[in-house]
C-alpha cells in the first residue's frame, strides 16, 4: 500500500511524460488521472484509519527502509497530494507560457512528490534521511527548468545547501545511532538516558540545523530567497508551500519521536533553537518587507512562516505541536496560492515588481480576489485560517515556554504578523485602487484561463472556510498531536 | 701443509713475474699475459678459498726464512681469498670489457705499460688481501698507488694527467701520513706483524699507558687509508681520477683498488688495533659522522653533475661513505653489511662505468644528459645494465645493492643514540639515489625521438657486452641468493677476528 | 589447492607483459587479442587462487633465515586481489578503445599488464619483505605507464612519481628494517608488537615514519603532489592505477602495516595514532578544496581521489575492527565509482575534445550515457543513498563515532565537509553537462559524438556495479568481516 | 717548560723529523708549482724515513752487516728499522719518478707547471668531448 503510494508518482513521472503517444493535452490527462488516483488512495488509506506499516528494504543490518503511516505523516501526505493535484491542474495552463522541455518538468514533479511522500512516511530516521536526501536532488531541475543563469545558480544554490543540511543530519544520525534502541519513530524517544548526553544533544542540535536548511532556518536560509523566484511558478509554489515542509517533517520527527520532548525541555538546544526561530521569524517578514520583486517578497514571507511552525515545534508542548500542524496547513494552502498568483501576474499581465501592480487587480479581478483571502489568512486576521494556527501557538508559547521567551515568541509573531501585513496589503490595495495619476490607462480586463483561476480559488476558500470552522481541523490536529505526546 | 696453501704465495709472484715479462712483450702478448695471470689468479683463488672453507681453518704461512716476531707472512682465512677472489674477478671483468675502449684511448706504443700496470695493480690488491705484516701493507700501497695512478695517466688526456697529478698528491699525502702511523706504532710497540702487534697493544692499553700516542697512531693510519680510498673530507679527487680514464681503468679503480685499501683497513682494525680499542679510541664515532656526511654530500654533487661519468664517480664517494658508517657502527652485522657493500659496490660500480662509456660512445661520444637521452635504444645492453646497475644503486629488493642497505639498517637498531642518524642516512641517500640514477635510467630510455636524432643505432661488440652482463648478473646473485654469501662471512669473521 | 598456484596468477602478467615488449605485433588485432587472453587469464587465475587457495604459506625464496620471500593467501588478500582482478579487465576493455590513436602502444601494454601482475604480487605477499619489494616494483612497472605520452610534461610528471614513490619506500623501508628486527614482519591480523618491550618511542616513530612511507602511494598530504601530477597519462592509466591499482596499494600496504604487523593495539591511543590520523583529516579537507578550484576535468577528479584516499586511511587510523571494515568496504566501492568517473572524463576527453569543466555546457545532449554513468558517479562519490558511496561513510562514521574520541569525530566532521565540496565539485560538472545555461551553450564542433561501446560498456558496468553495491552491501559487508576477523 | 725543552733535545731526531715533514707537508700543499710539489714530497718523505731509522738506532753499535764475523746480537743496531727505510727510500724514489714523468707530460701538454692555471684551462675545457 504504502509502497504503491511512492511507486505510483514515481512511475508516472519516468512513463507518462516521455512514453505517451498523443499530444500535450492526452499526455496531460494521463498524468491528471494517476494523479487523481494517488489522491484517492492516500484518502482512503488516511481515512481508514488502520495503522499501515512495510518493510521496504534492508541495506545492512544498521541501514534499513520502512515506511509507516501514522498521524503526522498522514497530514503531509494528504496536504502533498492535494497540493500536487492543484499545481498539476494550474500548471498545465501556466507551462504553455514557459520556454523549455516541459516533460522533464513534469518527470521531476511527479519523482519528487514520491521522494516527498516516501520522507513523510518513512518509518525509521535512515529512511527518512535517504528519501530527504533524494526528494532534493530531484526537486532541483524543477528550480532550474528556465535555464537562465540564475535559474541555474538558484538551482545549484539549493542543491547545496541542501546536501550541506543533510551531512549535518548524517552526522547527528551515526551519532544517535550509537545512542538510542532504535532508530525508529516511537512517540516519546528512543533515546539511551544518560549515554553521552552532551554529545548526543550537540548531534540533535546539529540535524535540527540540518533540516532547518530545508525549512529555511536562520544561519542557512540563504537558498530560498535565490532558488524560489527564478523558479517557474507552481514549482515555486510547491517548493515554498510544501518541499521546505520536508525540513519540517525531519525537525518533528527527531524532537519528538527520536530525542524527545521531555529530554529537550529547558535544554540549551531548545534554548537555541528558540531563539533562532524567532530571529528567523522577525528577519524573513523585515526582508520580505523591504523586498520590491513580489516572487522575492514570498519566499522571504516563507523563511518567516515557516520558522512560525519551528517555534511550535520548539515549544514542545501538545499546543505548540498541534499550532504547527494547523500553521503548516495554513501556509501551505495561502503560499501556494499566493504563488500560484504571481505565476498568473507574471504570464498573464508581465508584472513582477510590486511597484507596477498598480491597477493590474482592475484587469485580473479573480485572482485578486483571492489574494485578498490568502493574505489575509498569511497575515492571520481572524476569522481566516492563519489566525487559527498563529493563535495556538502564540498561546502554547504563553504557557509552555520558561521566563522571558513566554512573552518575547508572542511578541515576536505579532510583530511579524504586523509586517506581514506591511508587505501584502499595500500590492492589493495599488492593484485595487491606482489612485488618480495612473499615467496610462491600466487597460482593459484580461481573460483569466480556469485551469488557472480553479485551484486558486479552491485555495482562498479553504483559508477562508477553515477559518471560519476552524474545529474541523483542530479537532483533527488535536488527535494527531496528542498521540504524539 | 697442503700444496693448495701455497697457492696465494703462487698468485703474487706470479703476477710479479707477469708484471716483468709484459716488460719484453708487445701489447697483444702482454693483453694475452694478462688475460692468462687474471684466469689463473682466479683459479688459484677460489681454489684457496674452497680449501679453506672445506676445513674451515685459517693459517700463517711464512715469506722467507725469518719466523715471527721479524720474518715476513701471509696470513688468511676465508675472507682473504673471498675478497681476492672478488677483486680479480672484477678486474678480468673491468679489462674485458674496457679492452677496445683502452686500445683507443692509449697509444699503440703504451699499450704494454698499461697491462703491466694491471699485473701490478692486481700483485698490489692479493698483497693487501693476505699480508699480516703491516709494513708490507705500506709497501703494497705505495705500489699500488703508483699502479693505479699509471692506470689512470696513461690516457693521451690532458684532463686525465691533471687528474693524475692530483689523485697521486692526495695519495701520497694518505700512504705518508699512514707510513707515520706504522712507524708510531713501530716504535711503541716494535711489532710488525698483526698478531704480536695485536696482543702489545691490548696489553699497552691494559697498562694505561702510551694511550695517546696509540690513539694517534691508530688516527693517522685510519686517515691515510681514509684519504686513499676516498672518505668524504678527502674525496676531491675521486670525480675527476674516475670519470676522466678510460673506463678499464675507471672501473679498476674505483670498484677495486679503494676496496683494497678498505679491506686492509679492517683487517688493522680487528687485527690490529682491535675492535674495542678501536671503538675506544674515538676514531670509531669520527667514521661513523664522515660516513653518513659522505653519503649524503656525494650523492648531493652528484646530483648536479654534469657528465654521466662524473656523476657515476660521486655516486661512489656516497657508496664508500655507506662503508665508513659500517666501520663506524662496529658491530658484526654491521661488518657483514660492510662485506656487502663492498661486494655489491665492487659488482656494481665497474658495469656502471662499463655501461655508461658503451651509452656515451653511441650518443656520439658526449658525456652530458641531453645527448644521453635514449642511449638506452641504441645500444639495449648497455642500457640494461645500467639500469641494473642504477636499481642495485638505489636498493630495489633482488638486486645486490639492497642487501647492504638491509644489513646496515637491521645492524643499527640497537646502537643507542647511533640508530637514527643511520636509519635517517639511509633514507636520505636512498631518495638522493632515486634522484640521480633513476633519473638518468629514465633519460637514457626515452623512445627515441625525444633524444638527440643524429646517431643511428650501433651493433655493440660482444666483448664489450659479456663482462657487463657477467656483472649484472653476478650482481643479481648477490641480490636473490644473500644467504651463501651471509654465511661465509661470518665464517669468515670468526676465523679473522680471533 | 596449494598454495604455489598463487606464484601464477602473479608471474604470468609479469613475465608475460615484459616479455611481450620485444614480440612485435602484426596488427592491433593481434596485439589485442594477445593481451586480452593474457589479462583474462591472469583474472581466471587469480579467482582460482582466490576461491579455492588456502592459507598456507609458499617460501618462493629465502633472503636469510627469517627474511624469506613468500605469498600467502588470507582475507585481505582475497578482497585486494578479487579488486584488482575484476577492475583490470575492465579498464583492458576501455584501454582498447581508448588507445587505438596512442603512440608507444608496445610499451604500455608490455607494463600495463605487468603492472597487474606487481599489484596481485602485493595483495599475496605474506610477509613485509615480500609486499616492500612488490611495492618498489609497482614503482618501476607504472612509470613507463605514467609517461605514457612522452611529452615533457608527462615525463616531468613521471620523473615526480618515481621520487615522491621512492622517497615513501625509503620510509617504509625504515618499518620494514624494524619489523624483521621485532620478528613482526609475517601478516597476521592483530599484529605481532601489541606487547613490545624495546623503546616505545622507537616503536611509535618508526610506525609514523613507515606510515607516511606507504602513504605516499596513497597520497597523504604532503606527500600528495605527484598525483594530481601523474593526471597527464592516458585515462586508461589514470582511471585504473591512480584511481585504484597503485594508490589503493599504497593505502592496502598502510591496512598490513597498521593491522597486520604492527597490529592495532600497539598505537592506538599514542600519539603516533594522532599524527597520521590528523594528517589523513587535513587531507580529506585539503583534497577535496583542491579539487573545487581545478578546471582541469582530470586532475579535478585526481584531487577528489587524494581526499577520498585518505577517508580510507582515516578509517585505517581510528584501528579498530570495524574502522578496517569500513576502510576496506571504502577501498572497494571508491574503486568502483572514481575509476568509472575517471572512464567518463576520458571519454569526454576523447570523444568530446573537451577536457576542462567550462567547457562542458550541454554535453550531455550529445553524450548520454557517459554522463549518465558520470551522474551515477557523482552520487555515489557524494554518498547520496542509496549509492554505495554512501554505505561506506556511513560505516566510517559509525567506527568514528564509536571511539568517542574527539579526534575521530573532528575527522567524521571533516569527512562529511569533504563530501559537501565533493558534491559542488562533482555536480557542477553534472548541472553544466545536462542542463546548459541559455547564455552558456557553445557552439559543438560535429565530430563530438557519443564515446564508442568497448568505452560505454565498461562504464556501463561499472555503474551497474555502483548501484547494486549499494542496494545489495550487506553480502559484500559480511564478506569483508569475515575476511578481517581471521 | 724546561722538561718539554729537556725532552725535545734529548730526541732531537724526531723534533728534526717533524720539521722535514712539515716543511716537505708544506711544499706540497701550498706550492704552486708541480716541480717543487715533487721536490716537497721528497723532503716529506725524508722526514719520515729520519724518524723511521733513529727509531732502530741504539748508541755505540754498529751498522748490522757482518765483516769481521761478529754475530751477536747486542753488537749491532736493530736491522728491521734499516731494512724498513731502505724499502721506503725505493718506494719514495719511484713514486717521486712518476711524479715527474707526469710533470714532464703536463708540461708538454699545457706549457706550464703552474697548478692554478691548469685546473683554469681544465674548467675551460669542460664538459666537452672526452
């Protein structure tokens, strides 16, 4: 099952592009309905509730690939597919105005979602290192696909990073291995009391670095700002939205299934993570503030959500786990969108800057629209889903963090948030509202194709519903993290 | 008394007598005298040898009718006839194959001097192989140094007579002041022969008393042989004395006659002065430092000479100073290693010189490496055997010159403080070696058109090739097959030194 | 089957190659054929000698009483020669293709296949002496092959080789001297000098001296220089002796040295232990920052080799079972990977005229396979799993770590820094040869063409080889277990 | 002081040998010219043979050669020391022959006997032909 959750993406993207008779839009519709049947079955798999487990692969007795489905990789995996589907839909509208051998394109989406896929479910730590270290090395041609200079040095700049993150995890992981029982996921931490403690910490605080590359954490943040903009645009989104959740994934699983909340607790590694995080929070809106190139403004805007999640995630506690799960959703769902938007600006109307938005949301009002309810929700004005996320762990900051980091975290979000709102809303309201001295006329209404404007829309609403029902998910997310803790 | 003991008695007189008739001879019957005195002195030599490792006995045979303490003998054991053996075996060698060479180097006229030369040069080393009387030993020297020095001033070269005229001061110089150290000793004791002269100054030292003047003594004469067989501080005179004769001469002079200076050496030390007086008196450590110094300063220079011969000369001077060190460490494996070394030298240096002038004669005569580039295709043997002889240099397992190297490096374990600066010397003068033989062996096979083009392949003669291949391979026998050799020698040690 | 069979397997390249230099050949045909039933030959051999020999001694010669020259078979031999013996035809397969056009074919193939014969001699020898003199031997029999091409350069390069080679068997040649001394000098696992009673210092001294000796070969900082150097021979050449025959021999001698003569417990924890282990740290940093700033594709890869060398000799250094597990699993899939990269420089080299890294903008179009072989390589070198570069890091991180020592972990820091660089130095040439920038794309002269099938097929294998390495290591881990524990 | 006076004249023989010696020393080392290297030598040589023969010489006895069939020991001076010098005085005489033979063919090869100018026309007519 779990197995046939990876192979499929994978198949598809080796097949389906290169081997399918027909033209663009048959190949397409190929790729639209294995990618529909992926849905369907991590659905049904999720939805059944049973716990799934395989055994895929022994390298040697040290290294082996498993996979299991439990709470938290089931959310990814459903956020994953579902995101995919959208992009797979928008991105068959938006590839027709990019230059460049477009099957390769989708080769790489589709094996990427596998390795994404595989490092959510991945049972044990070597096969979620194994499956982080490919899903990088796939994703990249994605951010290289317009092959000018800078896509490429964007590319490069995130391979190596990447990989970089990853040998830091690699040295953690030979360290825990000679540290803990098992390097399986168990609930609470496998980790040998008192067995080098130092040492050990120091490791946990090294892969937590590591994946923080991914998640674009402080000291190695430095490749998102570069590889996202010059990506095309739903790969972008994708990257953004989801791929930097693998970072994440891998910080999550090793606080809270390997090293240990309790462990961690009042340790200089949470400490230090903490105040990374906020650092990272604060930076990435102050960036994305000042930032003109809108794509560019984003990815800063990611770096700052994104560390939003870390600091649930270092809160340790159940709040702060559950406000992360809910803080990823959310991001994910207004990032792409958000993406997705500036994809449309940018082929449809030819605008990247944010000074030449003016008036463009007269032209494009749909998508504006929908900008409205993803920033909205980025900024976390209730009643939109972002407010829901932001509020919980504001809140298990409140009462889960000691002395003056319970009042600094909330502190921190809200400003950000602040700037959040400084970096978003001015675009909109100079789309909505140029003002009087507009030079030209801004032109006439444009035709907004509906593979483009469809899963933007899907999008905006789930900010704006989730928001609005917000125990839907809490409940959910309230499950998943309690059996985690 | 079998007849077979007379049998080093016969070779010296014999060639004595050969030295004299080449007199009244022309140069082909005198080349033929020789050739004929060589054969035999061999036979008689190894014959000698066999006898005396059959019954493993060493005995003193009287030269006249005056017994000891004032007649003169011979004494010998093994390793006498050994090195005899050796040493007339490498100048049959050395003759052979430097024979056409020779004839154009020397007047027609002069060719019979030069063979006389040999007979003497070879009654010399048999002399200095077997004498027990160290007055005697003086007398060979000087007879020796005078033979070598004809030898090498025979050539119509202007070079080679200043080269002479210098190798015969700096000889002189040595016989004088080891004359001196003989007449010290002389007076002090008033013994001439090595086993009275043995047992006086074991008891004078017991004594306490003349220890100074024997200290002297013993300096002045470990000194002069030092300087004849071209020790380090005094070894200016080697390059020019062997890259400049004709390479006969080159190869008799310097992988023979030093080794016969060296070998009367030893013989003072263990028989003479013996070994713990001598490593009292200090002179043991000086070796030891002039040793090392000698290695690393010769292959140094000859790192940048610029001839080939030249360069195979300097590399002796190292060669030698592996020798001193040996002396200088002092113990028995390190006198084997010594034994060693001088074989393997002995093997080894005359074919390089062999080799090297076959290489200069078809790069057109020219010594410098540019034009040697790819001698080595032009005349294959000559090539083989140098690089035989440059791997034996630098010290490739199966070939002879590793076996020394071995011997000297296991010996110094164990010396105290002498141990690393002779692992270190090694070391150091292996990389040295690696610089300038493997070098040129390279060079010299370069395909063709990197070398100079002008020469056309020559067929080399077989005379010339025989002796050099003889070389070669007694060269690798030393090398694979150590542990005959191993064992005589130290047969041959206990029956010397007691 | 007694063990003399080993002399064959050994001296039939050996006499057989020199040999050969004086037959003189009708056509290329012929001389193929020759050489090819030659190598093969010695391969069915020496996996005869390696399946079926047991572990008896065979005296070939006696030196002195104790010094003899004699070959035995055991574990580590078994994984050295099995080594050899499968890369050499190989590479003969390649070298066919690849040296048609060569000049002074007599000469290489006379010493390509004596080499093979050296190398075998070294992984047999039972005893110091044997695998010295062998090891000097290696010296002589690859130099020709270094200066291959004849040019000033190369011969500057092979004269550099010969000295740097020579000057590191002067070193060894000290341990060797002290080992015959100790009576330690027959290979047994463990060693001989665990309880020493001489000088300790001597003992540790002449272990680090003897140490950078044989490292020379395996190229330990300072003593590296000749190998980037020696990038000037033919890619046959480079690919197999400076990538696996004569480098990993020289990092196969520092494994006797250190397990099987001196044996582990008689350094470990001295400071001779820290001097070679830093050394080997600061050669894995400095190879690979070296190999980042070449634009020459080969002497790029030849860095990566000096780095990826001394992870094994890192490993050899931490001296404990499993280190020597991970240093030999290291030895063998490093050989694989950087010789099949080595293939594909050459096929660059000589199909794509190309033979700097800028220059390789969208060279992949025109040579898929090679550079598909060439990613597989980049891969595995970086260690992305499941590549087999991978499986060995991994264990030599698991014996760094195990030590809790922080030197060892210092150097696992260090080896996963080496690996970053690796993956820039490796994947920039992977990124320029598959996805040319739209500025970048030079103009291709029409000859470029994809390499011929007697280059693909080798590379073909071998990244074949990379991959099940990787995906099946525990056979081939539990083999080398086997072969260290006895 | 007066000792060492004392016992420098009590045998003067020898302080009179060490002169020669250093004297013919001398001469051969530091002059230039081949002749008097030669001649240099001889005196050396003298020296030692001074030294060697009033080794063997005992006050009052006789030279050791039998005219008036005296044969006892005590009455003549110890023989082996003449005997010594004797073949000393032929070693030197011929070595000092050849040294001149040599001078003689220097001479006619370069014109000159002056060491330094040699060795000069030697570094000139290096590395040449042999």
């Amino acid at each position: 099952m779990l197995v046939g959750i990876i192979l499929l993406p994978l198949l598809t993207g080796l097949l389906i592009p290169h081997f399918i008779p027909g033209g663009r839009r048959r190949r397409f519709c190929f790729l639209m309905a294995s990618q529909i049947v992926e849905v369907c079955v991590v659905t049904a798999a999720v939805l059944s509730g049973r716990d799934y487990t395989s055994d895929i692969w022994r390298l040697t007795e040290s290294l082996t690939i498993a996979l299991n489905l439990d709470g938290v990789a089931a959310v990814f995996c459903l956020l994953t597919v579902i995101s995919w589907l959208l992009t797979l839909l928008y991105s068959y509208e938006y590839m027709q105005h990019e230059h460049g051998h477009e099957a390769n394109f989708y080769t790489f989406l589709f094996i990427s979602e596998g390795m994404l896929l595989g490092t959510a479910l991945s049972a044990d730590f070597v096969s979620m290192y194994v499956f982080y270290e490919l899903t990088s090395l796939c994703s990249m041609p994605l951010v290289l696909y317009e092959r000018t200079r800078k896509a490429i040095t964007g590319a490069v700049k995130y391979l190596y990073y990447s990989i970089g993150g990853a040998f830091f995890v690699l040295f953690g992981l030979a360290v825990l291995y000679d540290n803990t029982f098992t390097l399986d996921f168990l609930p609470g931490g496998t980790l040998i009391p008192g067995h080098h403690t130092q040492l050990v910490l120091a490791s946990i605080f090294c892969i937590i670095l590591g994946f923080g590359t991914k998640a674009g954490m402080f000291p190695m943040h430095n490749w998102l700002p570069t590889a996202h903009p010059v990506a095309p645009a739903p790969a972008s989104a994708l990257l953004s939205g989801i791929i930097t959740k693998a970072g994440v994934i891998g910080i999550l699983r090793v606080i809270y299934f390997i090293a240990g909340a309790n462990r961690l607790r009042g340790t200089w590694v949470q400490t230090a993570c903490l105040s990374l995080a906020l650092f990272t929070v604060f930076m990435g809106s102050m960036m994305a503030f000042t930032e003109k190139n809108f794509k560019k403004r984003l990815a800063y805007s990611s770096i700052s959500q994104i560390s939003y999640v870390l600091t649930g995630l270092f809160v340790l506690s159940q709040e702060g786990l559950m406000g992360s799960l809910l803080q990823i959703t959310f991001h994910a769902a207004a990032k792409i969108a958000l993406f997705y938007i500036a994809g449309i600006l940018i082929c449809l109307a030819g605008v990247r800057s944010v000074e030449r938005f003016r008036g463009v949301g007269r032209r494009l009002p749909v998508t504006f629209g929908c900008f409205v309810f993803a920033a909205l929700s980025l900024v976390g004005i209730p009643p939109f889903g972002g407010f829901v996320s932001k509020w919980y762990i504001s809140l298990a900051a409140l009462d889960g963090l000691p002395g003056a980091f319970a009042y600094l975290a909330p502190a921190v979000l809200l400003l950000s948030a602040l700037l959040t709102a400084g970096y978003l809303f001015p675009p909109i309201i100079r789309g909505f509202f140029p003002g009087a001295d507009l030079p030209e006329s801004p032109g006439d209404r444009l035709r907004e194709p509906w593979q483009l404007t469809v899963p933007l829309i899907l999008l905006a609403a789930v900010c704006g519903l989730l928001g609005l029902f917000p125990d839907l998910l809490t409940s959910v997310m309230q499950r998943i993290a309690g059996a985690v803790l | 008394m079998s007849f077979v003991q007379n049998f080093p008695f016969f070779s010296v007189i014999l060639s004595l007598l050969c030295a004299v008739t080449s007199f009244f001879l022309d140069a082909r019957w005198a080349k033929r005298l020789t050739l004929f005195l060589l054969c035999t002195s061999i036979g008689l030599q190894g014959s000698v040898l066999s006898f005396c490792y059959r019954n493993h006995m060493s005995y003193e045979y009287l030269m006249g009718h005056f017994a000891a303490p004032w007649g003169n003998e011979i004494a010998l054991g093994i390793l006498e006839p050994l090195f005899a053996l050796l040493f007339a075996t490498v100048m049959l060698c050395c003759v052979l194959g430097g024979i056409k060479r020779m004839e154009r180097d020397v007047f027609p006229g002069k060719q019979s001097y030069y063979w006389i030369m040999v007979d003497l040069a070879h009654v010399s080393l048999l002399a200095l192989c077997y004498t027990n009387d160290i007055f005697t030993g003086y007398v060979f020297i000087e007879i020796c140094t005078i033979a070598s020095c004809a030898l090498l001033s025979i050539r119509e070269n202007g070079r080679a007579l200043i080269a002479a005229v210098r190798y015969m001061v700096f000889a002189l110089i040595g016989s004088g002041l080891f004359l001196i150290g003989v007449i010290f000793t002389y007076s002090i004791t008033g013994q001439l022969l090595f086993p009275q002269l043995y047992e006086t100054i074991a008891s004078l030292w017991e004594a306490g008393t003349y220890r100074f003047s024997m200290t002297i003594a013993i300096g002045l004469m470990v000194v002069g042989l030092a300087i004849k067989s071209g020790m380090f501080p005094f070894h200016f005179w080697m390059p020019d004395t062997y890259g400049r004769a004709t390479p006969a001469s080159s190869g008799i002079l310097s992988g023979v006659i030093s080794k016969g200076y060296i070998f009367l050496l030893i013989k003072i030390i263990y028989r003479v002065v013996g070994i713990e007086i001598f490593a009292a008196s200090g002179v043991q450590t000086l070796l030891l430092l002039f040793g090392i110094a000698g290695m690393v300063a010769g292959s140094v220079s000859a790192i940048f000479a610029k001839r080939l011969t030249t360069m195979v000369a300097f590399s002796s001077v190292a060669q030698i100073g592996y020798i001193y060190m040996g002396l200088g460490m002092g113990t028995q494996a390190a006198l084997i290693a010594v034994f060693f070394q001088i074989f393997s030298h002995a093997l080894t240096k005359p074919m390089l010189f062999l080799s090297a002038s076959q290489l200069a004669n078809v790069s057109g005569g020219r010594q410098d490496f540019r034009s040697l580039c790819g001698a080595g295709h032009r005349h294959p043997v000559a090539g083989f055997t140098f690089t035989v002889g440059a791997l034996s240099m630098v010290g490739i397992p199966l070939f002879a010159g590793f076996i020394p190297k071995l011997y000297f490096a296991t010996s110094a374990f164990g010396l105290g403080w002498k141990t690393w600066p002779v692992l270190l010397a090694l070391a150091v003068s292996t990389v040295l070696n690696v610089m300038y033989f493997l070098y040129t062996t390279i060079l010299i096979w370069l395909p063709r058109e990197e070398g100079a083009r002008n020469h056309n392949r020559v067929m080399p003669q077989v005379e010339t090739i025989v002796p050099a291949a003889l070389l070669a391979g007694f060269n690798l026998m030393v090398g694979i097959h150590s542990s005959a050799l191993t064992a005589l020698f130290t047969q041959g040690i206990d029956l010397f030194c007691q | 089957m007694s063990s003399w069979f080993l002399l064959l397997p050994v001296f039939l390249p050996l006499v057989g190659g020199l040999l050969s230099y004086f037959i003189v050949f009708p056509s290329d045909g012929s001389r193929r054929w020759f050489y090819g039933i030659l190598t093969v030959a010695t391969t069915a051999l020496a996996w005869m000698a390696i399946l079926r020999c047991g572990s008896d001694t065979f005296i070939l010669l006696r030196f002195t009483d104790k010094l003899t020259l004699s070959f035995r078979m055991d574990g580590a031999a078994r994984l050295f020669a099995g080594l050899s013996a499968t890369l050499w035809p190989v590479t003969m397969v390649y070298a066919w293709d690849y040296m048609r056009h060569e000049k002074h074919l007599r000469m290489f193939w006379a010493f390509f296949t004596a080499s093979f014969g050296v190398t075998l001699g070294i992984a047999f020898s039972a005893n110091m002496m044997t695998m010295y003199l062998f090891y000097e031997l290696l010296t002589l029999a690859t130099l020709p092959l270094v200066m291959q091409p004849m040019t000033s350069k190369a011969i500057q390069a092979g004269i550099k080789y010969v000295i740097y080679s020579m000057s590191g068997a002067a070193l060894a040649f000290i341990g060797l001297v002290f080992v015959i001394v100790t009576d330690a000098q027959d290979f047994v696992i463990g060693g001989h000098l665990a309880g020493y009673a001489g000088s300790r210092t001597t003992l540790l001294s002449v272990f680090a001296l003897s140490f950078l000796g044989f490292g020379v070969k395996a190229a330990i900082w300072p003593l590296h220089a000749w190998l980037p150097a020696a990038a000037v021979a033919p890619t046959p050449v480079t690919a197999l002796l400076h990538a696996v025959a004569v480098v990993k021999a020289g990092a196969f001698a520092c494994i006797r040295l250190t397990y099987y003569a001196f044996g582990p417990e008689a350094v470990a924890g001295s400071w001779a232990q820290e001097l070679v282990m830093t050394l080997a740290i600061f050669t894995i940093v400095y190879g690979s920052s070296m190999s980042l700033k070449q634009q020459h594709f080969k002497r790029r890869l030849a860095y990566s080799t000096v780095s990826n060398l001394s992870y094994i000799l890192f490993a050899v250094s931490i001296m404990t079972t499993e280190a020597l597990t991970a240093s030999f699993l290291h030895l063998i899939y490093h050989s694989v990977v950087k010789i099949m990269a080595f293939f594909a420089a050459g096929a660059v080299l000589h199909y794509g005229e190309r033979e700097y890294v800028d220059e390789l903008e969208g060279l992949g179009k025109y040579m898929p396979v090679t550079f598909a072989c060439f990613t597989v390589a980049s891969c595995a070198l970086t260690g992305i799993p499941p590549f087999n570069g991978f499986i060995s890091k991994w264990y030599i991180a698991l014996a760094a770590v195990h030590t809790y020592h922080p030197l060892p972990l210092l150097g696992f820091a260090a080896l996963l820094l080496s690996a970053l660089f690796t993956a820039i130095y490796m994947f920039q040439v992977v990124v320029r040869a598959w996805f040319p920038s739209k500025e970048g794309i030079l103009p291709l002269p029409g000859t470029v063409r994809e390499a011929g099938a007697l280059m693909l097929v080798p590379m073909i294998v071998l990244a074949a080889a990379c991959l099940v390495m990787g995906l099946f290591p525990q056979s081939l881990l539990d083999l080398i277990r086997e072969a260290v524990s006895v | 002081m007066e000792q060492l006076f004392g016992n420098l004249l009590y045998n003067y023989e020898e302080v009179v040998a060490v002169i020669l010696f250093s004297i013919g020393f001398c001469i051969l080392l530091f002059s230039r010219n081949l002749i008097k290297k030669v001649v240099g030598l001889d005196i050396m040589d003298t020296g030692v043979f001074l030294l060697l023969a009033s080794r063997g010489y005992i006050a009052g006895r006789h030279v050791p050669i039998i005219v008036d069939g005296i044969t006892t020991a005590e009455y003549y001076i110890n023989p082996i020391p003449a005997g010594l010098v004797l073949t000393g005085i032929v070693v030197s005489v011929s070595v000092s022959a050849l040294m001149l033979s040599l001078t003689v063919r220097i001479y006619r090869t370069y014109h000159t006997l002056d060491v330094d100018s040699l060795y000069m026309m030697m570094s000139v007519s290096k590395g040449g032909k042999q």
